[in-house]
C-alpha cells in the first residue's frame, strides 16, 4: 500500500499542473505573508501592499516555473523573453488580484488571507493557461529540427 501511494505520488508531482499549483501555493503564502508585513504591520495601504508583495511572489513563481514546473519542455526562448511573457500575461491577474482584495477588504469586510484566497483561485486557469500554452509552450522535437533549419 506504502509504495502505491509513493508512485501514485511522484506520479502527480510530474504532473505540470500539480507543480504548478505547489509553485502557486508557494507563492500564495510568499503574497500572503509580504501582504501582511506591508499591510498590517507597516500600515502601507492595502492596494500597494498587493502590488508589492504580489510582484515579489510572482518573480518567485517565475524561477520555479523556469526551472522546475516547465523545465523539460524544451523551450528554446531566452530568458528575458520568458520574463518579459510572464509578466505582461501575470500583470492582468495581479491587478484584478489587487483591486478585488482592496475590494474584498473594504467593501466586504473579508480578511486579507480570505480577499486573497478568493482571487488568487479567479486568477488560478488564467495564468496555468498561459504559463502552459503560451509561455512554455512545449515544443516538439519536429519543431526543434525546423527551428533549426
């Protein structure tokens, strides 16, 4: 039973959208916490205080995605192009993020950790799907040969 469960593990750990959602959930808690520091502890205004920490999660989010979720589908785009993408495609999610915990918080009374619960699940297939298909688009060894050509 043990090493079914441990297969059944690793299985889903290869899964791009299970690493995906851990990288996110990494970042959620980088956002969340960032959030509060500035919010909360500082007293910056809660809208800035989610622009700031969201930016620093998503940077996180970025080099875990380079080098761990999408590593192995041979994406051939340097670097500062991957970035750039990134976050041209994240920046929409980041300010609906940021208006709807400002919105959420003000408005409806809800607490940072669940403003930023609820709009990080919006902003969820929104990013996997332009991280995946888009950005990291994985790229065939045919493709690979007529790029080379």
């Amino acid at each position: 039973m043990l090493v079914y469960t441990k297969g059944k593990i690793e299985y889903l750990i290869k899964l791009e959208f299970i690493r995906f959602c851990i990288v996110g959930g990494l970042g959620f808690v980088i956002n969340l916490a960032l959030l509060t520091l500035f919010h909360s502890i500082i007293g910056w205004p809660v809208f800035i205080s989610q622009l700031i920490s969201a930016e620093i999660a998503l940077f996180s989010n970025f080099m875990l995605h380079h080098h761990w979720t999408y590593k192995n589908n041979n994406v051939k785009k340097p670097l500062p192009k991957l970035l750039i993408q990134f976050h041209v495609t994240s920046w929409p999610a980041i300010l609906g993020s940021a208006l709807m915990v400002a919105t959420a918080e003000r408005y409806l009374h809800f607490s940072n950790l669940m403003a930023l619960v609820t709009s990080s699940a919006i902003a969820l297939m929104w990013n996997f799907g332009w991280t995946k298909y888009v950005i990291w688009r994985k790229v065939t060894e045919l493709e690979i040969k007529e790029i080379a050509r």
